[in-house]
C-alpha cells in the first residue's frame, strides 16, 4: 500500500487575520476511501499549504518548501506536484531531479519552490488574486510529494514527519520549522468492538454533549479543543470555529428538504450547510436524529468549520484505564456540506461557469480525521465524503493499554486543508473498555419449587475477538436484591479457549447446587479480565447481565385433567364447552375472555361436579364483535389451579400472528392463531440474512403461544419468519443485550 504525504499539519506562520496561513498534513491514500490504521506499503501524500489572504500586503514572496523523506519510508518517483485545495494538479508533476523545473527530491532531499516566478533555485510570488483563487479573495496553494512506507518497516515503528517553509512578506524572511507528526505502523483492528463495551469514559455526557431545548447551548465542551466556540448563524461557525447544537440550522429549521444552495442565507448556515439533528441514540444510525423544533429538548453535537491548520476537536487525558484491556476509540461523524466546492477559478457551486471536483462533486474539501493516542496517530477516517442518504459514519479503532498503563492522552484531529469545505459534526465520542460476550445457560431465572429442592447447574460461555485476552474469570454470587456482589470460593480460573466461528471462546461451569427457599432471590454472574490483576476492582469486564434463582411455591398439583374445550359461535355468541376426568376437590371453573390472547378477564365462574367424568357448558351473553379469547381456569380449595388451552373465536383466519415480543433478549414470544391443527416453521435470519435459529412445530387449532429460546447473536436487526398452510408472514426484530 502507498503513503500518501501531503504536508498538513497546520500552524500559524502569521495570525489568522494575516496575509498568510500555512500549514503541514498528511493522507493515507491507500485508506482514503476506508479509513483505518497506518501498515507498511501503505503510500501516504504529504502537504504544505498555504493560504494568500486579502490583507496588505496580500502577497508573499520567495515562497519555498524544504522537507526530508522520513525514516522507514522511500520517495515515490516524480509524485513532486502544487494542487488546489481539493487535490486537483494546478502545477507539475515536476520531475525529481535539479533541472530547472520548480521542484526536486534528491538524496532525501525534497525542494518545492512555489508562486509564479518560481524557478529550481528560487521561489516565486503568491498573491491573493492568483489561482487557485478562493471566492477571488484568498489564493490557496498545497505542495506535495508521496512516500511508501518500507515493506520491511514493522508493527510499533513510528513514521515522523516534520520539515520547514522559507517565504517573505515586504522583504522579512519568515522561517516555520514544523513540529514532528508521529505516526505508528499499528495492526490494531480497524472496526469498533464486535462484542460488549462499557459506557465510554469521555467526558460531557460520555461524549454526547447532553440535551437541551436552546438550539445553542451555552456550555462550554468539558475537554479541550483548540476551536473557538461560536453560537450557529446565517454566517457562522467562521473558520477555525465550533457550534454546539441540538440542530444545524441557522435559526432552528426543521425542514431537511429546503431550498439549497439559498440565495441569501436565511436557515442553512452560509445558504449551504444541512439542517439535521444530532446523532445520539438514533434508530437510523447512518441517518441520525431529527432536528431538533425550538423548544423541545433534543441531543447535541459539535458542528465545526475547519480551515487551513490540523486543529484538534477534541483532547482528553484519561486516568482511570485499565492495563493490559482493550479499548474502542471512536465517534460518529457527517459532512454538513453538500454545496461547499470553490473550483480554481474562484467559483462557487451556485456560480455560473463553476467546475465541479472529482465525479462531479461540488461537496467541495473533505473532512480527514485523525485519531491520536499519546501524540501518536493510530488511525485516519479517510475522506469523509458527503452522504445525503446515510450521512452519519462511524470511525475508530480497538487498541489494548500497555501493562501497568492507567493514563491515556487521546485526540481527535482535523486533517484536511481548509477552503471550501472541511465542514463537519462530530457526536457520540467513545472511550470505553471493549470486552466479550457473555452467555448463561439460563437467563434471567431459574425457577423451582419450594416444596422440592431442585440442583441448578450454571455454565458461561465467553467469546472474544482477541487472542490470549478474556481468559480470566470468576463466579460471583448476591445478596437478595443483586446489589452487593462476593466472590465464591474456588469458582476462579483460566479458560481454555479456541476458536469457534472466528472468535475464541470457552465455558466456565460452576460447580452444582441445590436450590433452598433461602436462596430465592439470589442472582449469579461471571466476570472476566485480561490479566488475574483485573479482576479485582472495576477492571473486571461484566455485562451487567446475572441470573436470578427464583424459590417459589407451587402448590399442589391438580389431579384432574381436561378433556377437551371447545368454543363456536351461535347466534353471534361464544358458545363454550368442556369436560374433565377424575375430578377430586374442585371448587369452580373461571371463564376468563381476552381481545388479544394477551390480557384476559374473569367474566364468570361454573361450580364443579366432582364426578368422574364431567360435561359443562356456558354461553357469553355479549355478542362477538370481533377477534374474542377464551380459557378456562380450574380451582381447587387450596388456591391451587390450571389453565386450559385458549379458544379463539371471532372472524375466521386460516394463519395469522396476533403478538411478537419486540424488542427482544435470548428469545422470542410469540401468538399464532390459525384455523386448524398443522406445522408451524419458523426460522431467524441475522441482517446479514446467516440462520440464527429455527424451529418446526405442531399447533393446535386457535390461539398457540410458541416461544423461540436460547437465541445467540449480538444487538441488531433480525428477521422472523412464520410458515403455515403455504402461507409466510415475515416479520423484522430488533434484539437488545
């Protein structure tokens, strides 16, 4: 893979009021599109940018690049080219040598002399009125060359990039040193955790900047950035400024589809930007929220317009990390601007004559963002590129504390040149510990009967992505109510685990017991840890998931058994009949109705014969009006019962589903109607449409109740579908942890 460097990294030669903005950067060009960590043969484009404002004297001069290949790295031959802001070539390829041309790259050297003028030996003059021109105000120039880091460069090398600028404004010389940018060859794995996560430790509401009714809000972010902060407008964020809002309108727009680009700016910010709603806790997490109506309370983002230097959105040094854990750092980010391109000549997307960019984008300057870790970059978002139809994505990485590491620096970076463009949210900041899935063989309850003590066996099977990380564990055990936790003795250890389906994994057993009165109420759960050290304090890995052991009284078991219980309409009333055998001590039979199969109500009672065989019938006196339930409920004198089965009667229907328990945990409820006794399949697809689970069985005519179990599978959408009689109803779930 190539390693593109196109020096970036931006600071200040001058005060961004001055003539001049310069800056330094870099792209992974073999990630531009994907994102992820930086690997060796991976190409990276090095950039130096420079900004010519309208500000007297609105031109430098004697403008020139001096820079060094890094380390670990080889020049990629005749890359030396000035480009816009948007990566179009304005001036070269030059050819690498010292042959007059405006640049060369020799012994690791590399010289590129721009502004017009510019020869081998000397730079040239840049004025503000020169193309590529910004809006015929500003002239933006990005020197560049690309680099490959070496195939023999290994995981843990760290790639520095540094170098300086020499130019002059009314004949000062002005020289910048750049200050290294380190980044690290990582085979850190480039997708956010596959399994479980702790809430993340970033601060401002866990990184989502909270809720509030005011379209700004008025507080400062709990971490640094180097933004400042300015309330959102028909002319703001400016450059190098940040909004904090519940709705990126300019005065609280809700409607998504208005008129873009405006004329004069009234509810876009610039006549431009989206009008959207944040991104946390969203159904759609590629479309996000809605915008926020003035007034109602909705979450914030961070909006900001990014200009020339690689500012940092966010920084936070985290304290309390666990050694030797995994972690995910990530976030979810948009493009807010669709219309933002500012071609070389000057003009805008809604100008005559304007020239779209690459694929005929006029989205204009991609936001690039840089993901850090101790002043290192692990991992880059690529170009972020404008999705109206799925504009929230989500970037990060897992990574694993070094032993005895408890304090991190992270920062979250722009990359990318300013000019048109480089407008972006960020929301849902996450710094959390990144751990297994957790599996009980019975969850939530075991249930027994207090009149006979029953054994409980309890396993947990553990599943992790990373090797050699999750095989510490431990049984703990509650007081009633699960609020205090204590070890159990001897339940402690080290998996064995292998590799099932591309994850390891392992079963921990706890050792049998018999199940008391005394223990009703108990919960039971394992934590895990990557290291035994971990396993003590909060460094423990659990997912708030326990068993409860649930004690409760039976009763007597009745003797007595239906016969059978039928129902049928007789001049639109439920005409119902039923018989029993061996009937012994029965004091009555409830008629309970429901309108749903779910809820039912006692509508009336039939005394019991006590014979050995029985024959009862009762007429509801209402009229059916629609879908009616009926069961019966047989008592005896000692507050002991048993249910019939439910009688459905109302407008015929061969197959029909009246109830899904939606969401879901490990299993699905679910009540079928159908007209007459048959096969049931039914079968469970991930949304990657892999078979989670399926089952074949036979129901009775009327309302049955079957319950899908034991389903295995992270949170997401599943799809459900119900087979009967030829006909398939198909429906979509949503399972939750």
């Amino acid at each position: 893979m190539l390693l593109l460097l196109c020096s970036h990294y931006m600071q200040n030669l001058t005060a961004q009021s001055g003539v001049a903005d310069v800056g330094k950067s870099f792209a992974n060009i073999t990630k531009l599109t994907t994102g992820g960590t930086f690997n060796p043969n991976d190409v990276l484009e090095i950039r130096v940018t420079f900004a010519v404002r309208n500000v007297a004297p609105s031109q430098i001069t004697a403008v020139q690049v001096f820079d060094t290949v890094p380390a670990k790295t080889t020049y990629q031959a005749n890359t030396l080219r000035v480009t816009t802001n948007e990566g179009v070539t304005y001036g070269g390829p030059y050819t690498d040598g010292n042959d007059g041309d405006p640049a060369s790259s020799v012994g690791g050297k590399v010289l590129i002399n721009l502004g017009t003028g510019a020869t081998g030996a000397a730079g040239g003059t840049i004025k503000n009125t020169d193309k590529p021109s910004f809006y015929s105000s500003t002239c933006i120039l990005v020197a560049c060359y690309r680099v490959r880091i070496n195939a023999a460069a290994i995981y843990g090398d760290t790639i520095k990039i540094g170098g300086k600028v020499v130019y002059k404004i009314s004949g000062v010389t002005t020289t910048r040193n750049f200050p290294l940018y380190r980044i690290i060859l990582s085979q850190l794995n480039n997708t956010p955790c596959s399994n479980g996560k702790t809430i993340s430790a970033a601060s401002d509401s866990a990184g989502t900047f909270a809720t509030g009714n005011t379209l700004n809000r008025a507080a400062l972010p709990a971490f640094t950035t180097t933004y400042t902060k300015q309330n959102i407008g028909t002319n703001s964020p400016q450059d190098y400024n940040y909004s904090i809002v519940n709705n990126s309108s300019a005065d609280g727009s809700t409607n998504i589809n208005s008129t873009m680009p405006e004329g004069t700016a009234l509810h876009r910010v610039f006549g431009l930007w989206d009008i959207a709603g944040d991104h946390t806790g969203a159904v759609n997490t590629a479309f996000g929220n809605t915008p926020a109506t003035p007034g109602i309370r909705k979450g914030y983002m961070v909006v900001i317009n990014s200009s020339y230097n690689t500012d940092t959105a966010y920084r936070e040094t985290l304290s309390t990390l666990c050694p030797s854990t995994y972690y995910e750092f990530s976030g979810w980010f948009r493009n807010v601007c669709p219309r933002c391109g500012c071609d070389l000549n000057g003009k805008g997307s809604g100008d005559g004559g304007y020239t779209p960019g690459t694929g005929n984008d006029s989205s204009g300057v991609k936001p690039n963002i840089n993901f850090e870790i101790d002043g290192i970059a692990y991992y880059t978002s690529g170009d972020v590129k404008y999705d109206r139809a799925a504009p929230w994505k989500k970037f990060g990485f897992t990574f694993q504390t070094k032993p005895g590491q408890t304090t991190a620096n992270f920062l979250i970076r722009n990359n990318s040149p300013g000019g048109g463009g480089n407008d972006w949210a960020i929301d849902d900041i996450n710094v959390s510990h990144c751990g297994p899935t957790l599996s009980m063989n019975y969850n939530p309850v075991v249930l027994g009967c207090s009149a006979n003590p029953f054994i409980v066996k309890l396993s947990d099977t553990i599943r992790y992505l990373f090797s050699n990380s999750y095989v510490y564990y431990k049984w703990q055990r509650s007081n009633v109510g699960g609020t205090i936790w204590a070890d159990i003795a001897g339940a402690s250890g080290m998996g064995l685990p292998t590799l099932v389906g591309g994850q390891w994994q392992f079963v921990t057993n706890l050792a049998p017991f018999l199940a008391l009165p005394a223990d009703s109420g108990k919960y039971y759960r394992v934590i895990v840890a990557t290291s035994a050290a971990n396993l003590i304090g909060n460094c423990a890995y659990n997912d708030q998931s326990a068993t409860l052991i649930k004690v409760i009284n039976c009763g007597l078991v009745l003797a007595t058994d239906f016969q059978q219980f039928k129902g049928q309409l007789v001049s639109n009333k439920g005409y119902l009949t039923w018989s029993a055998s061996n009937e012994e001590n029965i004091k009555d039979y409830d008629i309970e109705k429901s309108v749903d199969g779910i809820n039912f109500n006692k509508i009336n009672s039939v005394t019991a014969k006590n014979i050995a065989e029985s024959y009862y019938n009762f007429t509801d006196p209402d009229n059916i009006d629609g879908d009616t339930y009926y069961r019966l409920k047989m008592n005896d004198g000692n507050a002991a019962y048993k249910y019939s089965k439910v009688v459905h009667l109302g407008i015929p229907e061969d197959f029909a589903v009246k109830s899904i328990i939606n969401p879901f945990k490990n299993s699905i409820s679910i009540n079928a109607t159908v007209s007459k006794e048959g096969m049931l399949i039914i079968t469970l697809h991930n949304e990657k449409g892999q078979l989670v689970k399926s089952l074949e069985v036979l129901i009775n005519k009327g309302i049955d109740n079957i319950v899908l179990d034991n389903i295995q599978g992270p949170a997401g959408i599943y799809f459900l579908s119900l087979t009967y009689n030829n006909k398939t109803i198909n429906q979509k779930l949503v399972k939750i942890n």
